[in-house]
C-alpha cells in the first residue's frame, strides 16, 4: 500500500477524488449496489481532504448545499460506504477516511498524525494474524480488530 500520495504535500488531491470516485463506481457495479447522489457526494466529501472527518462535520457541509439534510442521511450513507469497503471508521477518534485501496481486501492499520491530522493508512496482514493467533491461544473469540496508530507522520518530523 503506497503512502506516496500523503508525503507530497503539494500534490493535486483532485487526482485523487477522481480516483476514488472512479474505484468507488466500478467497485458499486462489480457488488451491484447502487452509489446513489447521496451516498456519492458524502463519498466525496469524505475524501475532500486527507484527514479523518466525523459525521456532525459531514452533516454540517451538506447543510450548506441542503439545509434540509438530516443526520440519519449522513449516517445511512456512511453505513453504506463502510459496508462497500469505501471508507474506513477511525474508533479511537470516531470519524471516517477514505479507503486507499477499496478494490483489494485488506487489514490495515491506520496511521494518524497528532500534528496535521493527515491519516494513512498501510496494509498489516501480519500483525492481525498474530493478533488473532494470541485471542485464539487464550480462548478468545473476536469479533473486531482496530488498529489506529497517533503520533507523528513524515512531514511533520521534517518541521
Ligand atoms: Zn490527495
Ligand atoms: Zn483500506
Ligand atoms: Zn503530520
């Protein structure tokens, strides 16, 4: 999983909302679901930055396009994008990101900068599997694993 995209800080992030949408509308046809308006612009505003964002913001820009939106959209539609593989839920600060890399199954661990917010995300397949090793080794039975590192991404290091 590239992180290239978050260690250029001016790179054209258009790119990458294009890019997203792209994989997001081939991904919908492949599982025949359907992207509907809705689903598609909270996608996009999602992806608006590289930082995690909560659902009262998410609620709070749509209300500027329709003052009428209501927060059982929002969090239909985050249901629906979490359920498609689009988006990931970040636990620790109850807020979303756009996946990186949607089309591909993945356990990955999100890396989040205390400093500029910015979260990355990379792929750990071993690290879950030594963690399901260890609850099976104690008779344990898990349901769900998140992983979310804080501290301190690349560029911010740099500064
Ligand atoms: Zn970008
Ligand atoms: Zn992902
Ligand atoms: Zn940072």
């Amino acid at each position: 999983m590239s992180n290239t995209l978050l260690t250029d800080s001016s790179h054209n992030h258009q790119h990458c909302i294009n890019d997203a949408l792209k994989s997001a509308e081939k991904i919908c046809q492949q599982k025949n679901i359907r992207l509907t308006p809705i689903r598609r612009r909270i996608f996009e505003l999602v992806w608006s930055n590289h930082k995690a964002v909560g659902a009262y913001e998410l609620l709070e820009t749509l209300h500027l396009e329709d003052p009428k939106a209501k927060p059982v959209t929002i969090y239909r539609a985050l249901d629906f994008l979490l359920k498609a593989g689009l988006v990931h839920k970040i636990q620790s600060l109850n807020a979303f990101i756009g996946c990186l890399k949607p089309e591909i199954a993945h356990h990955s661990v999100l890396l989040i900068c205390n400093q500029c917010q910015k979260t990355d995300e990379i792929e750990a397949q071993q690290a879950y599997d030594n963690i399901y090793q260890l609850a099976e080794k104690n008779s344990f039975m898990p349901q769900h694993i998140s992983l979310e590192l804080h501290g301190c991404c690349k560029n911010c290091q740099l500064t």
